[in-house]
C-alpha cells in the first residue's frame, strides 16, 4: 500500500496526461474522421406516412457556397392544403419540414433549419398553398429553449420543397459538413391525429 501512495502524484500525471491525449485526439477527430462532404442525397421510402404532403423521397442538402440549401423531395404537395384546423389548439405546430444539424458534434442538434406553421391564435381554417402559409427561418437550439436567428427563403416547384439559409445568419455555419447533419424529418397534424416521416441517417 505504502508504494502506491507514495506512487500517487506519479499516477495522477499519467491520467492528466491520458486524459489531455484523449481530449486532443477527441478534438481532431482521429476517434470519429468527419467525411468532409459538402452535399449529400438521403433516400426515404415512399408511402411510410399515409400524408403525401410530408412523405420524404428524399432529401438532398448542399452546403457548398454562401448558402445552406435543403431540397424536400415529396411524394405529392397539393396546390392547396388545409391550414389552422380547428381541432387544433391555438399556437400548436401544424406543418413542418426540417433538418437540424449538431455543429459541435456533441451529440445535441444547435440549429435547425425549418419551414412551419403554427395555428395562429383566433385564426380560422384556410385552404392556400404552402408556401405562403409558412414561415422559413434559422433556428438555435439551447437544449429547452429555441429562437430564430434569422430568415431562411423557401419555394416549391413540383414536389420539392427548397429552402436555402445564408451562412453569414451564424458564425458556425460556415464550418459546417455533412457530418453535422443530426436529423431530418417532417411533421404534420390535422389537430387530431399527428404524421411524420424522418430520413435514417
Ligand atoms: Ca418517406
Ligand atoms: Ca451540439
């Protein structure tokens, strides 16, 4: 015992050391390499969400140039879809399409990029398209809490849904890689019964 006490700062280095050699190796990467890839396609299977509208193809997302850009191909996006359900309560998400990246790679997505719609409070049921129905924006996520940082844009040609963000909205989206994609999905509820459809990474 007397030789492992007295062994006790010599074996306290070596874990500091172990320690600190974990963190730097942790740190570039050599544990997990990152790919380096700048754009991806993500396959889904058709028809493993009755809702056609939020039902993924598939999902390419480029991050290549000064933009973030998601393209949503659907299985079939009405020209007009039924907004504010009155079986929904007010300030309840109704439609969303979005894909959240981990930037720090610490296993908890930190933004998120999205098009929504939230039942507005007192509104009525609309039939109107998509687009113009939703709002597009660039997410935070601090664990509880989520606040937009900024304004994405967002169209619809045929059955694919575009949504491209500017990187200069947050500093650590210009580093950004594929390997900081953390989900991908999308979500819709007629006020009574809830759909999504999420892409395996
Ligand atoms: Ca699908
Ligand atoms: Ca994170």
């Amino acid at each position: 015992m007397t030789n492992i006490e007295l062994s006790g700062v010599y074996m306290k280095n070596i874990i500091l050391v172990l320690s600190l050699t974990w963190f730097f190796i942790s740190c570039n990467g050599v544990n997990s390499p990152l790919s380096g890839l700048l754009s991806k396609t993500y396959s889904d299977p058709t028809n493993d969400v009755i809702e056609d509208h939020i039902d993924i193809m598939s999902c390419h997302i480029d991050l290549n140039g000064d933009d973030i850009t998601i393209d949503f191909t659907l299985e079939n996006v009405p020209a007009s879809l039924t907004f504010n359900h009155s079986a929904l309560a007010d300030n309840y998400l109704e439609y969303e399409y979005e894909v959240e990246f981990d930037s720090d790679l610490n296993g908890t997505p930190n933004y998120s990029i999205s098009v929504m719609h939230f039942k507005p409070p007192g509104s009525s049921e609309i039939i109107s398209d998509l687009i113009s129905n939703t709002q597009a924006n660039l997410w935070e996520d601090n664990g509880s809490s989520s606040s937009t940082i900024g304004a994405s844009s967002s169209s619809l040609i045929g059955n694919v849904l575009t949504i491209t963000t500017s990187k200069s909205l947050a500093p650590a989206l210009s580093n950004l890689m594929i390997d900081h994609v953390f989900g991908i999905s999308t979500f819709y509820t007629d006020g009574t019964t809830s759909y999504v459809d999420g892409v395996s990474l």
